[in-house]
C-alpha cells in the first residue's frame, strides 16, 4: 500500500492530545504561505488564525459576521477579514470572486466554521442547515477556490467531528424532510465533512493537492451557542451561572486548533491525505463496543464518498473536477 492510500492507522507523531497547535508548529516555518481558515475568528478558529500567523503565514478569514472578526483579530497581523456566509451560495460565490481577482495562490484551506445542534432550520433552496452550512458551503467553497489553490503542496483541511458516530449520510432524506433529530443531523453533517476529504483527495492528489479530516476534540467554544443552557448543566459541562466545568479530556482552544495545525502544515503527513486524524495522529478505524473513538466505516467509503460528491455537485452547481474519474 503506498502512501496515496494511507491506511487509517497510527504513524507515532510524538504528538497527542495535550499537544497544542504552537507545539506542532515548532520548527516549521509558514513565511509566505497563504491559508483561509473559514470561521478564523472565535473559538477554535481564532486559536488557529493566531498559531499560522505566529508562524509566518498570512491569513485570510472569510467571515458571516466581519465586524465581529475584525474586533476579536484586533492586534493579529498579516490577516485579513473578508465576508462569507457558507448557508448563502450567493455569498460563497462572490467571495470566491473576490480572492480569485486578486491573483493570489492558496496553501491551505482550513474548513474550520460551523454550526452544531440547532434547531431545524433551512436555509437556502429548503436545505437543512447543518448540512447546508457545515458540508455544502464548504463544497462550494473549495471548488470555487479550485483555481487558486496552489498544486505541488497545497492541503484541505475538513474539519469533522467525533459527533459523526451519531449517523451516517441519510441517503433518501439528506435535507430532514421528516424526524429531525439534531444530534443525528450534525452527525449526517460531520459524516459528509469526512467524506469530502476522502473524494477531494482522490481528485486532486494527482496535482499534488491532499485533503485531510479531523475531530479536534471536545472543547468548550462557541459552537455550542444553539445548546439551550439546561442541556449543558445537565451534561455537566456548565454550572447554573453558565461558568465552564473542568471536563476529564476536554480541551483548551490551543489545544484544541492543534489538529487541525497539524494537519494543514505537518512534513509528518506528507505523501499522505484522505485520512481522519484525532489528538495529532491518524485515528484507527472506530470500535465494534460502540465507544466514540476513532473513524466510522461510513464516514471512509470511498463509494459513498464519491457518491455524496455527485450529490453535492448537483445541488450547488459546483464541480472544479467535472468529467474526473478516480476509480
């Protein structure tokens, strides 16, 4: 098996789940380089736009909302804010517009904002929007940005979740027409997001472009705002005034981002992609006990992979690799 099919199995990085995204990037140095971290400026993504920053990258930060993004990267140089709302094709497309006029090359992209555990919501055409915003925004980003993302060493950084132990793709009702549930919802979601990297790797590594996916841990960020307050005091991660409680094996944001790091800029991944990464490592494929560890068989099926692809491609009108046969 050669590297371009990089099984799902451990590689000993020497990293792990302490490690933080300034641990992973000692040593490695990103002047002039370009990335776009969707979602750069809370949370996780925040930690992430400073850590690339800090190692010489310049940072490129499409945002729903700006103004907010410029006062939370206020002091952070060598980034730039611009406007983005992945629910809104419209809005993706004229962002894409707008980097591709300025003739620029991309690095890495970093597919870092979305949205958890919300009430149903539709956005667009009727589409549900954990999957409209967390998988079809960024579909339709990538492929916009095809152009411009640079080949020979470029990377795509999906970044997925352990919540997509929660379901599979829903192939006859993708979009929740009916029984929505959602957690199973933001797992379709997170599913979708590891299945991206799985085909967008098969598609581009010939241009020297990989894709990778990452569950970035359990971390207390912004991601959790749809969560109404008393199901957050009854998981325990809450107290009844809103403080956070400590969690056994619950991240800091620095620690957090440093996956997602790893993934994007690691000389230790190269030659690799298409792979579901956890704590700095390539995870192994997820327990038959059921305990929400490692990947999903689901989630790397190259045939569904490719199948959600066509799917994506039809409802966004998108497809950089139109008439692109992997198999």
């Amino acid at each position: 098996m050669s590297n371009s099919d990089t099984a799902q199995h451990k590689i000993g990085s020497g990293f792990g789940a302490t490690s933080t995204a300034d641990d992973v990037l000692r040593g490695i140095g990103l002047t002039g380089k370009l990335a776009i971290v969707t979602g750069g400026y809370s949370g996780l993504g925040l930690e992430t736009t400073r850590a690339l920053v800090k190692a010489g990258a310049r940072v490129v930060v499409p945002a729903r909302r700006p103004d907010t993004a410029r006062e939370n990267l206020a002091g952070i140089e060598n980034v730039e804010v611009d406007e983005l709302d992945l629910g809104d094709l419209d809005s993706v497309r004229a962002f894409a517009d707008r980097f591709l006029a300025t003739d620029r090359t991309v690095d890495l992209v970093i597919d870092n904002a979305g949205i958890m555990a919300c009430p149903l919501t539709r956005v667009g055409p009727g589409w549900e929007a954990q999957f409209a915003t967390n998988h079809l925004g960024h579909f339709a980003l990538v492929n916009r940005l095809w152009p411009a993302i640079e080949p020979g060493g470029a990377r795509v950084v999906s970044v997925s979740s352990r919540g997509h132990h929660f379901s599979g793709m829903r192939w006859d009702d993708v979009h929740w027409r009916h029984g929505y549930d959602k957690w199973q919802a933001y797992g379709q979601a997170k599913t979708a997001n590891v299945l991206f990297a799985v085909h967008l790797d098969a598609l581009a590594r010939d241009r020297g472009v990989r894709a990778f996916s990452l569950h970035p841990g359990g971390i207390l960020t912004p991601l959790q705002r749809h969560l109404p307050k008393e199901e957050m005091v009854a998981n325990g991660w809450i107290d009844e005034d809103g403080n956070p409680i400590p969690q056994p094996g619950f991240k800091t944001p620095e620690q957090g981002a440093a996956t997602q790091v790893w993934a994007a800029t690691s000389p230790q991944l190269d030659g690799m992609g298409g792979v579901y990464l956890e704590d700095c490592e390539i995870a192994g494929p997820a327990p038959e006990d059921g305990e929400r560890v490692g990947v999903k068989a689901w989630a790397t099926d190259p045939e569904q992979a490719a199948r959600l692809w066509e799917l994506s491609a039809e409802l966004t009108g998108v497809n950089a690799f139109a008439g692109q046969g992997v198999w």
